[in-house]
C-alpha cells in the first residue's frame, strides 16, 4: 500500500509550552505517514525547545500560523472560565480567533502546493482544532480523524451558560457526525461522550491512551535523596486541582504515624500561586515536609521523575474521573512507585493496574492509610510497575494502533 499522505491541526506543537503539545509531537512522528502539520505561533507563551526535539524532521512540513493574542485578550482569558457572560471563551474555547487565519492559511497552501492529502487529523484540546477540520473536511472530502485529549461538552470543568452549553451540544454533534473516527484517551470517556448519540455512531469511536517514549528519559539516573525518601508531584496547579488533599492527609499523618515521616519529602514542581498555596493551608505543615520548585523544562522533568522515591498525582475532587492525564504516561515510563489522589475512574485504574496506591482527594483518612501503605514498604524494584501494564503505554505499542485505525479509515 503506498504511503499516506495526511493534512494534521494541531493548534500545540512544540515549542509551546503546553502538554498537548507534547502529546500531539509525540503521537505524528510515530504515524506511518507523510504528514504536513498547521500549529499556531502564538506570541507570549512559554517556549520549551526540550519537547520531542527533532520531532519536525519526521513531517514534511510544519507550517505555523500566527496567533498573537495582546494583553487585554489574555486578560479576558484569564477571566473567561468564571464568567456567566454568553459565549466569551466558550465558543467553543479562547482560541476561536484561531480559526479563521489558519483555515485560510491551510486553504491556500494547498492550492499552491503538490500535496494532496488523503487523510485529515485534528487534535483538540483546544476544540477549535475540531471545527477548523469540519470545514477542510467539507471542502477537500477527504476522511477526517478528530482526536480528543479530553472530552467536549461533558468536560465537567467547563463552566457553561446555558447558551454555551446549546453552542458547544451543536458544534460537537457536527464534529461527532462528520468524522469518520473519533479517538479518545480513555475507554471512560469515550463511553461518557458517545453515550448521548445514536449507537451507530459508536462504531467510530475508538479508545487510545496516552503514551511514554522510554527513549526520551535520561540513562543511569541515581536516587537524588542523601538518605531521605523524596516524593515529587511535576506539574501545575490550577483551579479545583490544589495540594489541600495532600495537606489535610498528612496532618492526619502527623497525628496518628508521625515516625513514618521522618525521613520523608515532598516536592511539588511547578506552578502552584501564593494564593492556593494559603488555600491549601500548606503552611500549616512542618517547613521542611513540603518544599515547593518552580516549573522545569520538559527534559528536566523527567529527570526528576526517574530520579524520585515515588511520584504523586494529584487530581480534582469528582464523582468519577474520565481524564487519563499525559503526565501518568510519563510517570509510568519514568518506572518509580506512584501515589494517586484522585477519585474513581481512569486514573486510579490504571494506577492499580500498575501496582500502585489511590485515596480519593475528598476523604483524608484515604489519602492518610495510602501513605501509611507505601512507606510501610521499605524498598522496591528499579524500574517499578507491572512490566504488561508499561509495555501497553509505551509509544511504539500505542501507534501500531493508531496507524491501524488511519490505514481502516483511508
């Protein structure tokens, strides 16, 4: 079968510094095929040049696409998920203004170039991406793959208006109706998203975690304790998503097994405000139990995980929890110990599969017997994890079944 050609949108790509974009980097220059990339160019975003570097070499090309939102949008932005206001932000997300320029852009490059793709991905988050891909789709016909790192309307995060809400129902059953498959990171999502479209429809959707690259962690990584036990949560705080679970389990801790930590730290590495850090009440701990770093590059950050005791996730208080975070991929590649504080659902899942320990983050005397299950435990295997559970998430494994689902839809 001849090589195939796709046409992908991805608004993160390196070197954003953002988590989709090591997500999609990751996934493209696995596909088996010859790939042309639109990305945005955004002006006064972090840059990470540490994210799948070399990954533009697998592409034919990457084409970016100026967005260069200015202070007051920021502004906006920043306000956009609390405010009731219709539409601001949420139609679909902050990144609309995207749309128009790199759909123009995409448009025209092809009326000017050789390529003629047979295959079109887009990516979201953000969900711009999936309405760019609607109208490509409807001009090229061609078949259409849309990708979704996290769901769309039943995203319980998104705080809705009731416009909003009848906006973003409509434009995701366009997207849902029109593409030819529709890939989710969790076997919970898909079933949370398709559950409200006809059971036809559910033949096209498919369940593809995330992955780990075990090529990109650095080699021969001692333990960085000097006789403590260090425990690291990388990765920011926004939000519902706070340390308080974490804190009010250790002051349960502190109470009943004080010993246990003794020897014992915590680093939580990345962003986390002066005021959720008050919220949290961190400073009502011991100073030296939780010491606070501030974000790395994304290189760094997995030398921190390989070289951690165990590492820790933190999620937000729910009922159930559908998102399967890119950051557990990197923590199970990275084969140390891993603590969840999170509720019942994906996550907790796949860390039990893994052999870890899960407490939901709203029951502290869960996240107080977790702890006392781990440092109960006074040594273990390097790496660490289930090898069948690893070897599942590994990228190689996880792009056979993508490349699988592109050649059955092309």
């Amino acid at each position: 079968m001849p090589q195939i050609s796709m046409l992908a949108i991805a608004y993160p790509f390196p070197p954003l510094a953002n988590s989709n974009s090591i997500i999609n980097a990751r996934i493209l220059r696995h596909f088996e095929t010859s790939t042309v990339v639109f990305s945005a160019d955004e002006g006064g975003i972090r840059q990470d040049i540490t994210i799948e570097p070399g990954c533009e070499e697998s592409l034919i090309a990457c084409i970016k696409v100026p967005f260069h939102p200015g202070p007051l949008r920021r502004l906006i932005w920043k306000g956009a998920h609390f405010s009731r206001i219709p539409l601001l932000g949420k139609n679909p997300d902050n990144y609309r203004g995207w749309i128009k320029p790199c759909l123009k852009r995409v448009l025209d490059w092809l009326d000017q170039s050789a390529f003629t793709p047979d295959v079109l991905a887009t990516f979201g988050h953000p969900m711009s991406d999936h309405l760019i891909g609607l109208e490509i789709g409807r001009r090229l016909k061609i078949p259409w793959i849309a990708f979704f790192s996290d769901p769309w309307v039943d995203n319980p995060y998104n705080k809705y208006d009731p416009l909003s809400a009848w906006v973003n129902r409509r434009k995701e059953k366009e997207v849902m109706a029109e593409a030819d498959r529709v890939i989710f990171t969790s076997q919970e999502t898909l079933d949370l998203v398709m559950s409200k479209y006809p059971a036809s429809w559910r033949s096209r959707a498919h369940f593809v975690p995330q992955s780990f690259d075990p090529r990109a962690y650095p080699e021969a990584c001692p333990l960085s304790n000097k006789g403590l036990r260090i425990i690291r949560h990388v990765g920011n705080f926004y939000g519902i998503r706070t340390p308080a679970p974490l804190v009010e389990g250790l002051k349960r801790l502190i109470s009943t097994h004080p010993e246990l930590l003794s020897k014992i730290r915590f680093e939580l590495v990345g962003r986390c405000s002066s005021f959720m850090q008050h919220r949290s009440n961190i400073h009502s701990l011991p100073s030296d139990l939780i010491s606070l770093k501030l974000p790395v590059d994304y290189q760094e950050s997995l030398r921190l995980m390989v070289t951690a005791d165990a590492l820790l996730l933190i999620d937000a208080p729910s009922e159930f929890n559908v998102f399967f975070p890119s950051k557990l991929a990197d923590y199970i590649g990275a084969g140390r110990p891993i603590l969840g504080i999170t509720p019942p659902g994906t996550s907790a899942k796949i860390i039990l599969q893994s052999g870890g320990w899960v407490a939901d983050p709203r029951c502290s005397e869960e996240v107080e017997a977790m702890l006392v299950k781990y440092l109960s435990t006074p040594t273990f295997s390097n790496p660490w994890g289930e090898p069948s559970v690893r070897k599942a998430f590994e990228i190689g494994n996880v792009a056979e079944r993508i490349n699988k689902i592109i050649r059955e839809t092309v």
